[in-house]
C-alpha cells in the first residue's frame, strides 16, 4: 500500500528528545491494536531521532515499514512512517518541507523547553492527509532538485541504529512512553515474527 | 477440583460471556485477540468495547482445547447434538482458527437445516475476514452461502454485488498480494458481472487501487483479467476490426498509465511486469505493429538507461524482449 501511517516534529535535546507535535493515520489497524501501534510509532522515532547525528538524513527498514528521519543541524528533526510502497524521494522532500514551515510557525526559542506533543501546529495533519498520494509531490520539484539522494543514510533494521550492547528488547522493557499493554503487545508480535498480528 | 475440572469451567464460563454478547449484538464490528500475558483473577478474559470484540490471549488455550474436544465428541455421536451447540462450538472455533474445514462444513449444514439464515452466516464471514483477510476456507463458505442464495432467491442485485467487491477490496487492503480475495472478485465478476459496463467500472476501481498499491502483484493480476476480459467481450458484441480498435485504445491507454507510475515509483517490479503484459496483447491483437512498438520501447530504454533508473528492471526487460520477442537493443 501506499500509506503514511506517522509524522512528527521532534526536538534533539543533547540526552533524549521530545516530540513537539506528532499526527497518525492509523485507520487501517485493527481497534485494538490502534493505541499500541500508536505509542509505538512515537516511541520508535524518538528513538531515531536521539540515535541520528545531527544534520543527517536517514531511511530505516523495519518488517513492513519504513522510518524516514531528517535532524537539522539546529536539532529541529521530523520523522515519517510509510510503508514500504511510498516513495523515499518524496518522503524525504516533505520531511524538510515540515521542517521549513514548522520554523516559520513556531519561534525557535520555544522548541527547546515545548512540553511532549503539546505544541499547536495543524499543517502537520493536512499535510499527513494531502500526501497519502504522493503525486502531490510535483509541487515540490524545487525542493526536489535540493535533494541528495545519495546522502541518505539507509539502515535495513532499527537494531542496526542501536550502540553496542543495546538490545531493542531492553529499550523497550524500559521505556516510559509505553503502557504495559504495548509491551506485551511488542512481546507477543517479536515471539510470532509478526507484527500486529497474532497467531494462537 | 482437579486442574482440568477447573479448566472447563472456566471455558464453560467464557463460553458464556461470548453467548451472550452474541445473542445480544448484532452489528459486531471486529474480532481480536488481545495478547495479555496473565490472568487477573476472577477477570473475565472477554473484552467488549464499542461493537468489537476482543478475547485475552491468555484465555485461548483453555477456551480452544475445551471446544475442539467437545466439538470432536460431538462428531463422533452417532446421535446428532443439538444445532445450538454446534453453533456455539464451531462459532468459537472459527473465531480463534479460522482454517479449521470441519467446523465450516459443519456451519454448512446448520445452514441447510435452516437453523442458521445464510444473511447471518455471511455477516459472520465476513467478521472473520477482518482478522484472517488472507483465509481460503472463509471465501469458499462464502461463495457456497451465495450459490445456495442464488438457488433459492434468484440472481443477486446490483446491491449485493456491489457489497461483495467491496469486501474483497477491503481484505485486499488488509493483507498484502490476497490472492484469495482477488480470486473471489473474479468469480464474482464472472458470474455475476460479465458485462462490458461491469468491466469498465472494474477497469476504474482497479486503476484507483494499484495507484495505492503499487507492489501488489495480485491486484495487477486481476487488472490483467479484466483488460483480457474486455477484449473478448469486444470481440463479442462488435465487428472484428471495430473491436481490436476498441481494445487496441485500452492498451494504449493503459501503457500512458504504467509510465505516469514508473515516473513517480522507483524500483517496482509488479510495474515491468505489467508492461510485457500489454506489450504482449499489443502484439497480439496488431503483429504489423511489432516495428512501431519496438522503436516506442527502444525510446523508452534509452531514457532510462540515461538517468540510471531502475537499472537491474531495464536489464531483465531488455533480456525478456530479447527472449521471447526477439527484440534487440545493441
């Protein structure tokens, strides 16, 4: 499918990272998935984003999905969530496309000390509605022809991100952005090579 | 109480909560198992939120051991059990194992003992299908209700066929390349459809769903059946000539489609395939046409070989062109 499931606007803090404003489209996962998948798509790009140099671009593979992450060399970082079907070179165009407008709407001095999604930024949803189809993408052939493709960082696994001696198992064992329910969840979907699917 | 003893009351007790949601709701909109790890005590594992119904995992082995137990039992009477039983039995089952055929043939006979009406029976598929979109056995159940409908009601409406391409579409969209559920559509269309409108209007439905899913393979499948299938019913109800015209403009139009996409997706194979596919029906409807198309396709190598894109899908087009139409590019 051709899908945005996740964008967020994040903040690079020298330790952690906040997400300044985030929207999801998580129509097509099942009711009781939705609230899991939700906290971990959030979980998940923070976690990118802290692992991501600055002034960096990166595209991560992960089952089905793909993470798409560009961190301003001023901390300012934005994250998508597709799937595989979407096209990097368009997901990458609106990665710095949010990041100019998000600049221009909220003054930089705020960014550092905003607390967790409380930031009000609503072109971040339209656009996540406006790019389900990626043909709105001619629009942007300017800022196209800025991009590098061959600067991307590609990884074929979240775990590769990870500094020696983490284990995303533990990471989230020890995570405070997710319920006990999530965890579980993560628990049951690693056990079965899964994801949000269960098989008895 | 023994261990076991305590382990069917237990199912016996989710069993009931589940009979009850059941008589009670008719518009159950989802089923699902939610994974919790341990049992809170004297907590009932089922889970009823806002039409959708969801089951503990934990509860699963105790609920699934009990009802296949009995279910055999209930085979191996010579003495039929009661039809409510059954029902409860293979309901629970299906819910949990969606593969099991025994359970849906015995489904089938509460179906013909009028114990069951086929519009709850397809209802009942079809929330199965929300889970397990990707189940063989699900559309066979399916397609036996219709056939059953059809013997005693007559050629389904434009409503009810409507409703059961969007289904396919909607299991289509659940689980990736559901051979199955294109494979349903077909016959749905074949039996139901075979129309040059019906086709037409699958030709628009088709088109919106591979622009969303472009490496689906199976979806292009069913694409391919349709353009074929127009073609023929061209060929039916007009003059030869007139009718290779007509399906010589699909073609065309359909090869405009496949480059917009090639622009806009890199790498995807279902999309190269797709195009030896038209190039292939081109050739056969017009061979004269063989110089005309080659020089089309050579441009459109060329462009690409230029920008560098898709270079491992270039090289397999060029090699079957080579192949199987003795097209050389050098």
């Amino acid at each position: 499918m051709v899908k945005l499931y996740f964008v967020a606007v994040i903040y690079k803090h020298d330790r952690g990272s906040t997400i300044l404003k985030s929207c999801a489209d998580l129509t097509s996962f099942g009711y009781f998935q939705k609230k899991s998948v939700g906290e971990f798509m959030k979980f998940t790009s923070k976690m990118i984003v802290e692992r991501s140099e600055r002034a960096s671009r990166s595209s991560i593979k992960e089952q089905e999905y793909l993470c798409h992450a560009y961190v301003r060399a001023d901390n300012l970082a934005s994250v998508i969530i597709s799937d595989q079907d979407y096209p990097n070179r368009v997901a990458h165009t609106l990665l710095s496309k949010i990041l100019e407008d998000f600049s221009v709407a909220i003054p930089s001095q705020r960014w550092a000390s905003a607390a967790e999604d409380s930031v009000t930024f609503n072109a971040l949803d339209i656009y996540l509605v406006k790019y389900q189809n990626p043909q709105e993408a001619d629009a942007m052939t300017k800022l196209q022809r800025d991009l590098d493709e061959t600067k991307i960082i590609l990884h074929e696994t979240i775990s590769s991100l990870l500094q020696r001696g983490e284990k995303l198992d533990d990471l989230v064992a020890k995570s405070d952005d997710l319920s006990a329910q999530s965890k579980v969840f993560f628990k049951t979907a690693r056990k079965t090579n899964q994801c949000c699917q269960y098989y008895p | 109480m023994d261990t076991s003893d305590e382990d069917t009351s237990l199912a016996k007790r989710i069993l009931r909560d589940l009979r009850i949601i059941f008589d009670r709701e008719t518009n159950l909109l989802e089923f699902d198992i939610v994974p919790v790890e341990d049992k809170t005590l004297n907590k009932s594992p089922v889970i009823f939120e806002d039409h959708r119904l969801g089951l503990e995992s934990w509860s699963i082995k105790y609920l699934y051991t009990y009802c296949y137990h009995e279910f055999l039992k209930t085979r191996s009477h010579r003495a039929r059990s009661d039809s409510a039983t059954i029902n409860e039995l293979t309901r629970t089952l299906l819910l949990i194992n969606p593969e099991l055929k025994t359970a849906w043939n015995c489904r089938k006979q509460l179906v013909i003992d009028k114990y069951l009406t086929i519009q709850d029976e397809l209802t009942f598929c079809q929330l199965l299908m929300r889970r397990r979109s990707k189940n063989m056995e699900n559309f066979t159940h399916r397609q036996w209700l219709i056939q059953m409908m059809v013997k005693t009601q007559g050629h389904p409406d434009t409503n009810f066929i409507n409703n059961e391409l969007e289904l396919c579409l909607e299991a289509a969209r659940r689980y990736q390349s559901n051979y199955y559920a294109w494979t349903y559509r077909r016959w749905v269309v074949q039996t139901y459809a075979y129309n040059l409108n019906a086709c037409l209007h699958e030709m628009a439905t088709s088109k919106a769903w591979i622009e969303r899913h472009i490496s689906d393979y199976s979806g292009f499948g069913y694409r391919q059946y349709i353009i074929v299938t127009i073609g023929s019913l061209y060929l039916d109800t007009q003059d030869k000539l007139l009718a290779y015209e007509d399906y010589e403009s699909i073609l065309v139009n359909e090869m405009d489609l496949i480059n917009d996409l090639l622009r806009i997706h890199c790498n995807r194979e279902s999309l190269y395939l797709h195009r030896r596919f038209v190039v292939s029906q081109l050739l056969s409807i017009d061979g004269s046409k063989d110089k005309e198309l080659y020089d089309r396709e050579k441009d459109f190598i060329i462009q690409y070989l230029q920008i560098g894109r898709d270079k491992l899908l270039i090289e397999r087009l060029i090699r079957w062109y080579q192949r199987f139409l003795n097209w050389n590019f050098t």
